[in-house]
C-alpha cells in the first residue's frame, strides 16, 4: 500500500530553485533517507512532504496515511514540564491519560522528568522528549528531520528499533541523516544531488 506518492516536485526558497523533478513512492514497510549536502533542500523537501510548505513547492504530493513530523529542532516549549509538552502537541492523542504519557517518558529513559520544565533539560533529553511523541502517535508515515541529532549511542539504538518497530506494524519512515545507514536492506535512499536544480 502507497502511503506517500511524490512527482515531479520542485522546491523553491526565495528566488532560488533548490530541487526539481523530485518522485518517489513509499510504500507501507519502507524506510527512506534524503540524502544530500548541507543546504541541498533536505529539510524543505520533507516539509512540504508533511504538508507544512506550500510556498515555492511546485509538482504534486498525495499523502494517503496520517503523518508525524518532527523537525530538527524539537519544537517543544521550554517553560512547559515534559508532560505538558507531549500533552498539548498536536501528533500526540490530546486525551492520553498521565500514565500513558509517564510510560512514553520512561521508555526514552526519561523516567521522574514529568513535571521537569523542559528549558532546564540537556539538549539530548529535550530530543528524548521529543522523540516520545512516536510513542503517542497513531500516525502511518513518520517524517523525520535529522532524528538521530543529540543522541548518544544508546539513544540512536532505541530510536533505530522504534523504526524497525514501526514500519515491520506496516508504518513507513522518511527521514534526513548525515549518519551513515543503519537500516542496511530495509533502507531506500533518495540522493537529491541528482535533484539539484
């Protein structure tokens, strides 16, 4: 099953042409990695796969799945406990109870951090909170912004597993990395230096 179909897409970034002629399918059980320089359009690409630019983006994109993005910065407000954080974002199921939200937080070893304001985390705890949104979310397609930034090994083994976890349920992952693969066969990549306008 298509839960992403890209064609033709070209990105735009003031009077600039960053990308053009961008396709790809993803299918339910993919992982696919954009990979390209610094400054390529990775990150403008996968935001308007999640539909959050519209602005300069030209070709056609049809998203037949619920999708989780979760950019490079952890977009989380730092006055926030790490509770009220996954609370109030909108990926996460606005009516998941304390427990679940606890659970979510210990299983990204964040256990007791609940009412810690998130300003006073390290910048690798705020991405672990961050990351506990995949935990809270239902979404098919994860579109994924750099995830694997401040973590330290034991975190890229977890998150690699959520993947994994996710796409063998029939879920599928789109993400930008400068790390090289860590999903060997499981992984497509899309090199967007040929893409370069």
């Amino acid at each position: 099953m298509t839960l992403l179909q890209v064609s033709q897409v070209g990105i735009e970034r003031g009077d600039r042409q960053l990308l053009r002629e961008v396709s790809l399918s993803v299918r339910a059980g993919e992982i696919w990695q954009l990979v390209g320089a610094n400054g390529v359009g990775k990150t403008s690409l996968l935001r308007a796969l999640a539909g959050l630019a519209r602005l300069g983006v030209a070709g056609d994109i049809q998203r037949h799945a619920s999708v989780l993005y979760l950019g490079h910065a952890s977009a989380l407000k730092l006055s926030l406990s790490a509770l009220d954080n996954l609370r109030c974002h909108p990926a996460c199921d606005v009516m998941a109870s304390r427990e679940r939200i606890t659970s979510a937080l210990e299983k990204v070893s964040l256990a007791g951090y609940e009412d810690r304001p998130v300003g006073a985390l390290s910048a690798g705890q705020q991405r672990r909170v961050a990351l506990a949104r995949l935990l809270l979310s239902e979404a098919s397609l994860w579109l994924l912004d750099e995830p694997f930034t401040a973590l330290d090994a034991a975190g890229c083994d977890w998150l690699e597993a959520r993947i994994r976890e996710h796409v063998q349920a029939g879920g599928a992952t789109v993400f930008t990395s400068h790390q090289p693969s860590r999903f060997g066969a499981l992984q497509h990549d899309l090199n967007l230096a040929q893409h370069v306008a």
